[in-house]
C-alpha cells in the first residue's frame, strides 16, 4: 500500500472515531437513543460511515435494516441535508410518507420518532451527515437544535485535541436562504428569446411564423422528445408563459384538482422548489427542487401530502421563467407514457393492487406502464410479493401486541424489521439499494464494545425474471 493510501485510510479511521464520539456524546447528553452518520461516496449518494450509536435493541435494528440503503442527493432526509446544508427536525419521522423519510415504517416498528439531522462542514462542502432519534415525538425546538450542534462542535473540538484531524471542521445549522443555480444556457438561447417573444401574443392571435418559432423552441425540450407531431402542435398552441418572482408560491396542495393536474410547468431558466411542512409547528423544508429543463405539477404533492397535518406547496426559489402547458383529454394517457414518464414514486403507489388494475388506475395501456417500469429497474411488478410480506408483518405485528415478556416482543420485534426491509426492498427505487447479500454491522449498543453481526439482506428482491403482465390478482 503507498504511503499516499495509508494516510488517506488513517484519515478516514480518524474521522470515523470522530464521528463515533460525537454521536455517543449528543445522544447521551441529549437524551436520544439513536445515531447515525452517513458519508458521501463520491458525488452519487450517502453510505453509512461505520460510525453509530445505539442504547437499546429498536435502535440496533433500525441501524442493521438501513445498511440496505443509500440515499442519493435530495433524497429522504439524509440525501436533502447533505445537497442543502442545512438542518432538519421532524418531530416524528414513523409517521412521515418514504418520499419524506425513506425508513418510516422501520422506524414506526422499532419505535423511533423525532429525529434531528445536521451536516458535518469544511468550509461551504458537506463531509457527513449526522442523525440523532428519540423514543418520543419532540417538537422542532430550535435552543434544542442549537444545544445539539453546540455539544457536537465541543466534542469534535476535544477529539481533535488528540487527533491529526483537520480543526476547521464544524456541524452548523445551514442557511435555508442560500440557493445554488447554475447559469442557464436555454433560457440564453435566441431561440427562447424569439419563442419568447411569440409566447407575449395572445394565443388566438398567432401568425403562423411564431406558432413556428414556438415550435421549433419545443424541439429542443425533454418534455416535448417523444409525442407526434399533431401532439405537439396541439400542445403548442395554447402554450403560455409565466415569469415567476424569488418566493413566489405557485401553486398549493390544497389546489390539486383534476383540471389543475392537467397543468404543466417546464422551467426554463431559474428554480422552483418542492416544499414542504411535516408538522403544523414544525419547519418547512425543499423536498425536491425543478431546475433548467424539468417539468413539475400540482399532482407532484399528492406524493406527500399523505395526512392532514402535512401541508406542501411549491415556490420558486430564485426569479423563474417557465413555459405553461395544458394537456387536452385525448392526450392524457399518451403524456403519461411518452412526455412524462412517472416518477418511481408515483409508480409505487400502485404496488399494492395489480399492474392490469394500477393501468387502469392510471388510465394507461399494460404495454405502456410496462416500458415505464423497465425504464425504472423493476422486471417484475410486485404485487404478489408485497401482499405475502405485509400479511407476513401483520402476523408478526399480532405476536408482538400478544407478548407475555420484553425478550420474545423484542425477538419478535426484529424479525418484524427483516420482514420490512424485505418489503423496502421490493418497493423502493432500485438505485437506493445496496446490491450486497450480506452487510457487517458494528453497532454499539449501551456504550459497550462493538459487536460485528452477520446479517442475512434478501437479494434480487424485487428482481429477476421478465415482467408479467398476468398478476390479476
């Protein structure tokens, strides 16, 4: 091994052990049973650090259950403070929908609620994310944010003391205001300057030459790539504009109606952001941000609005130009499979019924959501599996409630947490699974001395075989 390859794994040990102390010390003295510190593994998503600290057997499982997982950027809460640096508190992650939080039926079964997230910083970069839970649904407080980061800041002061560690390094709570966009190169073209220019009249009232120039702009549009040349004339036609300012909200959850979901925005130049509150007292945080090219809809909050007590809406983050687009009858079926392809999350709201029943619901054909599927990674739709593992939890759910003693509901207990990964791993987006068979865990529990388990993960769930379109059950 080179002398270059010693020193950067004896900085990577270092800063693991750094990262240990500071989730034993927060979690200790801050009265939470649970933490976690996630890495970035290049630019493509977080790991799991080898750092972590559990003080009873719940808190064990959940951190062995999420070895499975990686969390790209903006993605559940791990991905979104990495990519934002910025903090985040919900006072109760077991109850949030998995676009929220990735692990919330994990952390429901091993009793895990609040949780508080905060990023490790060198400078403006993001080195780690920190993530402390709690037994109890707590609140966002923000002297209690502040008195989490001061202990953390002060333990990572005292580990450096008797470290080569870099002493710059700080966990800080993050500006929401700050917002990164890079220049637009569409929203510069000529092109979108004439269709612009085009987009200014009134739609009854287009000549031929900027119904032309409207056109051609589309050519150059994701949105516009797959549809016919009727289609996209039609689409053309009644397109309109919309300048967005900094703060602007665009739309609510509250507003998704059948007509407004045939709405469309494709941003041109600036960046809308997906906002949303988990709780009526607690913060608002961007779940998902619509840069340069993207397209978004009122129908995109339904994904996480699953309770009354969550409230979602989308605001432009910086001065926006957008093109507005209504999609006629005829063409909803065909925007759904061709100009759109679903998101996986959306898709997956319909796991739980069959792929002829979740066409239908879709108001699309079997060929259709077929190509969609493959173009996720899913080979086999899930119905069958996922109704065999949720009877499965149901069973397992009864025993516990029925346990004479705290060992055999604990046993109990962790069998109900493979089972549900097992189901995470049939529902969720492939490229968030760890492809391995088995994960080594480390976890110390009670302060004691780490222990390394072997744990079985099912692979290829989900997986394997060609997709059948006959699963009518």
């Amino acid at each position: 091994m080179s002398a270059t390859s010693l020193s950067m794994s004896n900085m990577e040990a270092e800063l693991r052990s750094v990262l240990q102390a500071v989730l034993m010390g927060v979690c200790t003295r801050c009265d939470f049973v649970h933490g976690e510190a996630l890495r970035p593994s290049g630019n493509a998503c977080l790991v799991q650090s080898g750092a972590s600290y559990c003080s009873c057997t719940g808190a064990a499982d959940f951190h062995r259950a999420s070895l499975n997982f990686y969390f790209p950027p903006n993605v559940s809460v791990a991905g979104r403070v990495w990519k934002s640096g910025c903090t985040e508190w919900h006072e109760d992650v077991s109850v949030l929908p998995t676009t929220a939080f990735l692990r919330s039926e994990l952390a429901a079964q091993t009793e895990l609620k609040a949780a508080f997230a905060v990023p490790l910083c060198k400078d403006s970069r993001v080195l780690a994310v920190c993530i402390f839970y709690s037994r109890y649904p707590l609140p966002a407080n923000p002297q209690m944010e502040n008195t989490c980061i001061a202990i953390a800041n002060e333990v990572l002061i005292t580990t450096f003391a008797r470290s080569h560690m870099d002493s710059s390094l700080r966990f800080v709570p993050g500006d929401p205001a700050a917002v990164e966009v890079a220049p637009s190169k569409t929203g510069a073209s000529k092109a979108w300057q004439r269709c612009q220019a085009a987009l200014e009249v009134g739609a009854d009232d287009r000549s031929e030459e900027q119904m032309e120039q409207i056109t051609k702009f589309s050519k150059g549009i994701h949105f516009f790539k797959y549809i016919t040349t009727t289609q996209r004339l039609d689409l053309c036609k009644n397109m309109q504009q919309r300048h967005l300012k900094k703060n602007q909200v665009v739309m609510h959850g509250s507003d998704s109606n059948e007509a407004i979901d045939n709405i469309w925005y494709v941003v041109i130049q600036g960046r809308v952001d997906m906002c949303v509150k988990t709780h009526a007292e607690g913060s608002t945080y961007r779940m998902c941000s619509f840069k340069e090219g993207d397209t978004f809809a009122a129908s995109y909050m339904k994904m996480f609005q699953t309770s009354p007590s969550i409230v979602a809406h989308i605001e432009a983050a910086t001065d926006t130009n957008c093109i507005v687009i209504t999609i006629p009858e005829q063409y909803k079926s065909e925007f759904k499979t061709n100009t759109r392809p679903l998101w996986y999350e959306e898709l997956a709201q319909y796991f739980h019924i069959s792929i002829n029943d979740a066409a239908t619901e879709l108001g699309m054909c079997m060929s259709a959501i077929k190509k969609i599927c493959r173009r996720h990674g899913i080979s086999r739709w899930p119905h069958r599996k996922l109704a065999s593992v949720n009877k499965t939890v149901a069973m397992l759910q009864s025993k516990i409630n029925t346990a004479e003693d705290d060992a055999s509901r604990s046993a109990l207990r962790s069998e109900a947490v493979n089972v549900l990964t097992m189901k995470l791993r049939l529902t969720i987006n492939p490229s968030y699974l760890v492809r391995d068979e088995s994960v080594l865990l480390q976890p110390t529990i009670n302060a004691g001395p780490a222990q390394i388990m072997h744990t079985q993960v099912p692979g290829g769930m989900g997986g394997g075989g060609d997709m059948h379109g006959g699963d009518n059950s």
